[in-house]
C-alpha cells in the first residue's frame, strides 16, 4: 500500500443504540467504501462484547454465518460487509471479543507483566481495547473505522465505549469523529416519526462522556426537516449531522447512495480535516441501476439446515446476486429446509427450480434431504453447486447411488459406516479443543486441464478460504473416477481433494472450500458465477421449449 495523503490516521468510532440489528456493519462498510471512493485508505475493525473468544464456536441460529478471513480467523459476519464493500485488508487484528480482550490480560497478568498492580477494567482492560484500534493505525492509513458491536446501554459493552472514549484524550479530539446509529421509528397509529429513543439512546452516550458527532438515523420514511432539527437540538449535534439513512427497496448497495445523499463524506472529510479526492461513484452507481432493472430471472434453491436464519448464510446469498449483478439477473432464492425435503420427496419441493445449492454445515440434521436433492439435480440435469458439506455431501450421494456403495456416509454423520468416503485425516484426529482446529484460512488449489473451475476462474492455480475438519477419503478416489466424477481441484501435492465436477452434466460442481468468502458487488467470484449462468441457461432453454409448446398447440387456419 502506498502512503497516504494524511500525516496522521484520523480515528471513526461507530456505536449503535434504541435497538440491535439497525445495521452497524453495513453502515460501517458503507462510510469505508465512501470513503476509499474518495482516495482515501481505510482500515476498518469490529469489537465484539460477548465472551466467547471468537464466533467459531457459536451457533449459527444464534450468531448467523461465521465470516472466515485469509489468514484462518473466524470473525463476526459484519466483516463480510467489510470485504463486499471494500479493498481494506482484514487480519486478525480486524474483530476483537471480550474474550479475546481478557484472555490477553489474563495471559500478561499471569506473566507478570502488570509487576505486582492490581488489574482491573479501567485502566488494563481499556489499555488492551486501546492498543487494539492503534493496531490498525500507521503511515498508510488515512482512517480506521472501528465498529462496536451491541447497543448502547449493554453492560458488557461499557469497557468498550469507555475506552472510545479515553482514545479521543490519548490521540486528540480532533483526529477522532463519533458516529452514532439510531432508530427513528414511525408509529402509525400517531401517523408520526418518534424522536424520543434517538434522545435517549445519545443521552445514554453523553452519560459516559461521549458526544456523538454524527448521527445516522435508520427511518422508514424521509426525516422531516423540522425532526432533523428536534434530534439536533434536544442531542447536541449539527442539523447537516444528522443524516437519514432510509431503508433501501431493491439492495443493500444502495445504502451507500443514501450516505452520500446527505454528504456524510464531506461532512466527515470536513470535521477531520482530511485531504481527499472528489467523490466519484460511476461505478458503484452502474452496479446498482443492474440491480434495479435486471434483464432476466432464475430461481436457486438454496438446501440447508439453518435456513430459518436470516444471516446463517449471508455471504452465500450475497455471492448469487453478485453473480445476478454481472449477469443482469435478479436471482430469486428459494430458502428450503432440508428436513422438508426428506418429508415431502424432492420433486414437490424443488420442481420449477434453475438451480440447487447446498451450502456447509455440521452434523447429520438434514443430510438425508441434501443428499436427495443432490440426486435430484444430478439426475434431472439441474445445474447444481455444492459447498464445504455440500461438496461431501455430493461425494455421499455418488457413492451410495453411482458407484453402488449403499452404506457409504462421512465419518461426522456415522464413524461406523461401511464406507467413509468423508473422513478426518490425520491432522485431525489428535485434536480436542473445538474452537479455532478446523482447517481454516486460505489455501492453494491446482485445477485440472479441461475443467469446469480452471474454464471458469481463467487460470490454473487458485487461493480459497476453508472451514472444516473432514476431508474427501483418497481410498476411494479410483472408483470415483471409473463412474465419471472428475477430480478437478486438488492441493498443489495432489493429496488433498478440493473440487469434484461432472464432465457430463451442465454444470455440477462441488467445493471444499467457502468461495462465498471472496465475491464482491463489482467482481461476482467466477465459480458463483459460472453457477448462475448455467441456471439461467436452463430457464431461457425452458422458456423456449414452453413457447414453443404453446406455438404448436395453436391451431393453424389457412
Ligand atoms: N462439517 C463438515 C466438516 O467439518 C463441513 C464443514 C462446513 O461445511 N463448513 O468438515
């Protein structure tokens, strides 16, 4: 990275208050984006208060997905939003938890790196947080966006936003600019928008000595200029502080738009005096209109266990309207249930679809129902893409009903099962500790001459992020290959397979890695997009067919 136009890194905090899930992340990602679209260099960090050490080991009804990053970390999904909407590299220094925090005081107490002082929140446990935002600073930085998870008023959030607080005086008032998320709802019966939450939520701030700069306020309808000017007042900040941020009808990637609307950039590059190019949103704005009017449709079905979550697969639902976006294709997701595809038989749930995804995932819940639509695309010639468990779930499906090999099944699904075509490898199996022992980060794939992947990724080598403890069994990579499955990615050393296709089909394809984790808006990951292709190809080729039908059954008069 070059170095930067600023002497100093200027610092944005990014609090959140009245509810959760107002969308920090998006907002947070959004500003960055803003701001690298103004030449500017941006890192950006998310603080997590909960005490696990990190999301891997959460549930994802609880949490959504797991984001995984290059270097094997296992962060909260917001940081997706970070990749997707910018260029700003993400480490380990990128997500901090409460544990985390702790665990590396605990670690130094124990050290005896605090000589004999008795620890406690303030001034050790802000003295961490604090060294963890400096992290991210340095000569090629211009701004750190740091984001603090949780709403204002959460107990386990409060050493955070102390230690926000603190780094103003560290680093001078000037060189950081708070910015505080808010609800504005409206409420019908009184045919009004409500200011009285945003008040409370910044009052709850200003208690800990933190006055928000900004405020960015979440409304379903447009904030009247006589509501900006009552949030100003009664929160003490600037009426052009307060800027509107609509919900969005057709994307996410219009959020950024709406940013700019209310000159959040100028407003921001103005309060910390920093030296920026003009804005130039050409592009970004291109990408949108694509989203807003697409020329064609598929339908994907996407076969998981979590569907039921919102976020559990975030970054796989973000992937396929990538791939819409470079296709012009609005991609309509079909979310289904596994377990409804074991009760109901695959024809009545997935009759009518383009396309069937089966996404990761851990444990036997719904594998019969992933297995079976998998067998359904295969036979019926369904474009079908498979990810992590949906790549071993693919290789279960091919043994027990191509190569003949009825109690073939994973090893995490059945230990005793006749035949593990999916097991641990040695690596693996010393291992106890869940948490951070997958095979994680990104990782070296070679991809076989005549391929769908090499076709579609244009080159022979790739890097892709992993998530996952089994592995394909090599013993059995033979009779695959004499029944037609073709090994088209492998580790370098050929030891390892990652990506399985069958040459015969219109496009079956299977990962063992999260390919998800590398798309982008402007820059649809190939494999996604290789995927949605063929669907789309399949439902022209439907359409025709129909009209031709209908053609044909009109009787001709002459
Ligand atoms: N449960 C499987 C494994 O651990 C797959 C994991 C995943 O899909 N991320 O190997």
């Amino acid at each position: 990275m070059t170095a930067s136009a600023n002497k100093q890194t200027k610092h944005i905090f990014v609090t959140g208050g009245v509810v959760s899930s107002l969308g920090k992340g998006l907002t947070s990602a959004s500003i960055g984006m803003l701001l690298e679209h103004r030449g500017l260099h941006v890192r950006l960090q998310k603080f997590d208060p909960y005490i696990n050490v990190d999301p891997g080991t959460m549930d994802p009804y609880q949490h959504g997905e797991v984001y995984v990053l290059d270097d094997g970390t296992e962060t909260d999904l917001d940081l997706g939003h970070y990749e997707r909407f910018t260029n700003a590299p993400l480490t380990r220094d990128c997500n901090y938890t409460t544990g985390r925090i702790y665990g590396s005081v605990i670690t130094k107490e124990r050290k005896g790196v605090y000589q004999g002082q008795t620890v406690q929140v303030i001034p050790h446990v802000t003295d961490e947080i604090k060294s963890a935002v400096r992290k991210l600073a340095g000569d090629d930085v211009d701004v750190v966006i740091t984001e603090i998870g949780g709403t204002v008023g959460d107990i386990e959030g409060l050493p955070f936003l102390e230690a926000i607080r603190q780094f103003a005086l560290d680093v001078g008032k000037n060189n950081c600019l708070y910015i505080h998320l808010t609800l504005v709802p409206y409420l019908k019966a009184a045919q009004e928008a409500k200011t009285k939450p945003t008040q409370h939520s910044v009052e709850q701030l200003r208690r800990i000595g933190i006055q928000p700069d900004v405020l960015i306020c979440r409304t379903e309808h447009k904030l009247m200029p006589e509501m900006r000017d009552k949030i100003a007042m009664f929160c003490n900040v600037e009426p052009r502080a307060v800027i509107e941020e609509r919900d969005k009808e057709f994307s996410i990637y219009e959020v950024p738009l709406s940013l700019v609307e209310n000159r959040l950039d100028e407003l921001i590059v103005e309060k910390l005096g920093l030296r920026a190019q003009q804005l130039d949103m050409n592009g970004w704005n291109a990408m949108v209109q694509r989203i807003i009017n697409p020329a064609h449709e598929t339908t994907i079905a996407v076969v998981g266990k979590y569907i039921k979550h919102r976020d559990a697969y975030k970054s796989i639902y973000e992937s396929l309207d990538h791939a819409g976006i470079a296709l012009s294709t609005r991609v309509v997701v079909r979310r289904i249930e596994a377990e409804e595809v074991e009760r109901e038989g695959a024809e009545k749930v997935l009759g009518g679809v383009d396309g069937v995804l089966v996404p990761g995932g851990f444990n036997y819940r719904g594998l019969g129902g992933k297995i079976e639509a998998i067998r359904y695309a295969r036979e019926k010639q369904i474009p079908f893409f498979g990810i992590c468990l949906g790549l071993q779930c693919a290789a279960i499906e091919f043994a027990r009903n191509v190569v003949g090999l009825e109690d073939a099944n994973s090893t995490e699904m059945n230990p005793h099962c006749a035949h593990p075509v999916v097991c641990l490898l040695d690596a693996q199996f010393s291992i106890t500790d869940l948490g951070g022992t997958m095979r994680l980060g990104s990782w070296p794939c070679h991809l076989a001459e005549g391929s769908r992947v090499r076709a579609a990724y244009g080159s022979e080598s790739v890097r892709e992020r992993h998530r996952h403890r089994y592995e394909f069994n090599n013993q059995y990579r033979q009779q695959f290959a004499a029944h037609g499955m073709m090994f088209s990615g492998t580790s370098p050393d050929g030891k390892l397979v990652e990506m399985i296709e069958l040459p015969e089909h219109p496009w079956f394809v299977a990962v063992q890695c999260h390919p998800e984790f590398r798309s982008k808006p402007t820059q649809a990951h190939p494999l996604f997009r290789g995927f949605v292709e063929a669907s789309l190809k399949r439902r022209e080729a439907k359409k025709k067919a129909e009209a031709a039908r209908s053609r044909a059954a009109i009787p001709v008069s002459n």
